[in-house]
C-alpha cells in the first residue's frame, strides 16, 4: 500500500491599505517556504477585496495579514467579511503586525487568529499555522 502525501498548506501573505513595509512579509514568506508551505504572496497596497479575490482564486488554506500601520481594526475584519460573504468560511485567517493587546482580543473574536507582533519566532508561527489550520 503507498501511503498518501499530505498536501503542503497553501498560504496567502498579504500586505493590505497603504501600508508600504514589506520586509517583515518577505522574512515571513520565505520562512513559510522553507517549512514546506507553497506561499502566494500578495504584494503591496492591496484592496480587502482584491485580497478576498487572491485566497479564493487561489484556494488557499490560510490567509496571513500583515499591517504595520494601524488600520488593522478596520481592514482586517474587512477582510473576514469578504471571506464569509463570498462563502469561504473554511480559510483561516490570521494577522500579524503592529497590534496593541487590547486590539488583539477584539480581532481574535472576529475570528481573526494569532496576530503575531514584531519578535515572534518564526518557528512559532509556523507551529500554530499547523496546529490550526485545517486543510
């Protein structure tokens, strides 16, 4: 009997607004490849409905934002909206960025996940990007 290969967990990282810092997205983009990932990377000044359109199109597992300037509250659940509204309630979202605690505890209860501040082991996103994504 051959064993089945697991597919790779596709992931979007998307920088969203007009949020022009992408370093921290490339770090982010390669470490994810490196771990077996295939990773769509989104590109710079994106739209909450190009981004929906991207991961959809895409068929992607997880969907990675990524704000440095502090439009999170708004464009993120934007984002979440869009997802649901278009019926792709499956991919899971997460964020990551500058965020303040208490702005993370409001977008963990708008389902989106992690969001991951600067300093955060990359070995620790990718566990949780495993541990909870569901492919």
């Amino acid at each position: 009997m051959s064993k089945r290969r697991k597919k790779p967990i596709r992931i979007l990282v998307s920088k969203l607004g007009l949020d022009g810092h992408d370093r921290g997205a490339f770090v982010i983009c390669r470490a994810l490849s490196d771990a077996g990932m295939e990773v769509i990377y989104s590109g710079l000044f994106c739209t909450p409905e190009q981004v929906t359109k991207i991961a959809i199109d895409e068929d992607v597992n997880v969907l990675a934002m990524s704000l440095l300037n502090g439009a999170h509250l708004r464009l993120f659940p934007k984002v979440k909206f869009l997802l649901e509204k278009q019926g792709a309630k499956d991919i899971f979202v997460i964020g990551g960025g500058i965020i303040p605690q208490k702005d993370k505890e409001v977008l963990e209860k708008q389902g989106i996940h992690g969001n991951f501040g600067p300093g955060t082991s990359l070995d620790y996103i990718i566990k949780y990007i495993r541990e909870n994504c569901k492919q």
